[in-house]
C-alpha cells in the first residue's frame, strides 16, 4: 500500500481513501468492501448473525492479505483497535494516516446512516465514549494526523500528497 487511512466512523476514511488514490491514480481499498466481497455479506448481516468476534477476525484476515496490494487503504473505525492491527499497522513502512474530527462533525455524520451496527446498537454518549476511548489507540499508529472539520475533502488530499 502507498497509504491507510484509519479513524473513527464518520472521519471521511472512504470519501477521502478513493480521492486520494483518484488523484495519485491508483487503486483505492476499502477494507469494509473487501471484507463484505470475502463473506458474501453485508456488515449488518455479520454482526447480526456472528456477532462483533467473528467480524473482528475476519477484518484481522482481510488486512493482512490487503496490505500486499498497491494502492490506498480506508480501514474501518474499529481496525487500530485490535492489537494485532496495530502491531501490524505500526510494523508496515506504509505511512498511516488519522482523520479526526470533533464529536458533533461525527455525529453528524452517522447518524444519517443505518448501516453501521455499532451505531445503531449505541447511544450518543457511548459512541462518543468509544469515540474518545480509541483516539490513543489511532494515535499509536498514527504518521500524520488530519483534523477534518473545516477542510473540503479536496483540501485534505491536498494536505495528505504535500505530506506524501
Ligand atoms: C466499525 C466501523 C465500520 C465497520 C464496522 C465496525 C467500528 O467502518 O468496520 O461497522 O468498530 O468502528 P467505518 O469506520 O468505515 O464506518
């Protein structure tokens, strides 16, 4: 991979993942999609069926197996937050890169969506409280670290090919 992208739910991963990799004219990756592709199912329908624990080895297993390719990675919120992702995160020469923003940009964000089980299963408060629980865990794994709010997707790019 030439770049990942990790973050919370609602940090821009995918959106900003595919116009990165538009603009380096490259493959984008995004991780929820190859893991979806694997297993015939949608997320929804993991979690629902096989519950958090068996998603959680299978995005283990699909990001192994990605990091190989050539291209731009969009990880899923909870990737970083398995110890064996960030020991793999942190031992890859790829640069990671973290997109955060504030608690109300994400709440927005997520919540016009349904198809996030975790959102969906938690409250406001808690989804923040995770939100906040995980921000040391991105951190750990983090080369470059992008605050999102106040910057159109094209200005993040940007931000991410100076840095490149
Ligand atoms: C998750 C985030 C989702 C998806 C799954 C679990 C998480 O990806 O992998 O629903 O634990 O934060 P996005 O961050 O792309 O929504």
């Amino acid at each position: 991979m030439q770049a990942i992208l990790v973050g919370f739910m609602g940090s821009g991963k995918t959106t900003i993942g595919s116009l990165l990799a538009q603009q380096l004219r490259t493959q984008h990756y995004d991780l929820d999609d190859l893991i979806v592709q694997q297993a015939g199912r949608s997320i929804t329908e993991i979690f629902a069926q096989s519950g958090e624990e068996y998603f959680r080895h299978l995005e283990q297993q699909t990001l192994s197996q990605a990091l190989t390719n050539k291209g731009i990675l969009s990880t899923g919120g909870g990737t970083p937050t398995i110890a064996p992702n960030a020991a793999v995160l942190k031992a890859s020469s790829t640069p990671v890169i973290w997109l955060t923003a504030k608690d109300q940009t994400i709440l927005e964000r997520v919540t016009q969506d349904q198809s996030r089980p975790l959102v969906n299963d938690l409250d406001q408060n808690s989804l923040l409280q995770l939100k906040q629980k995980r921000e040391t865990l991105y951190a750990a794994v983090a080369d470059l670290t992008i605050t999102t709010d106040y910057l159109t997707p094209l200005q993040i790019v940007q931000k991410i090919q100076e840095w490149l």
